[in-house]
C-alpha cells in the first residue's frame, strides 16, 4: 500500500475569479498543481543554467593549439 502525503497550500484569489472557476467543470486541484510542478522546474531549469553560466564565465580560458603544442613538444 502506497500512502502519498499531502500538505495545504491556500491561495487567495479575487471573488471574481472564484465565480468564473465555479462556473466550469474542471478539477483545479489537479490543474493548479500540474501548474505549479511545470513553474517550478522551470525555476529550477533557469537557476541551474545561470549558476553554469557564471562558472563558465569564471573559469580560466584555456588556448586549446598552445596545449597540444606542449603536448607534441613533449613526445
């Protein structure tokens, strides 16, 4: 038996926007979540691309033909 575990998460939201949800068959719960999982991946995507980009900006610029020069020279 699989037990998922769940927490409450409250939004409020304008008496407008509630009237026009009541007015359709549609399960939020399920929408607002797949919404949320999307944004955060999302976030998460975007974050780890800046966090790589500033380590690449950060690294030491290495001139590849010096190197296998060297490396030619040696043998």
């Amino acid at each position: 038996m699989v037990l998922r575990m769940s927490e409450v998460v409250s939004v409020r939201v304008r008496k407008r926007i509630k009237e026009l949800m009541r007015q359709v068959d549609i399960n939020w719960r399920s929408e607002i979540e797949r919404f949320i999982e999307r944004r955060a991946k999302q976030a998460i995507r975007e974050k780890i691309l800046s966090e790589t980009e500033s380590l690449l900006k950060s690294m030491k610029k290495i001139n590849n033909y010096e190197l296998i020069r060297e490396d030619r020279d040696e043998r």
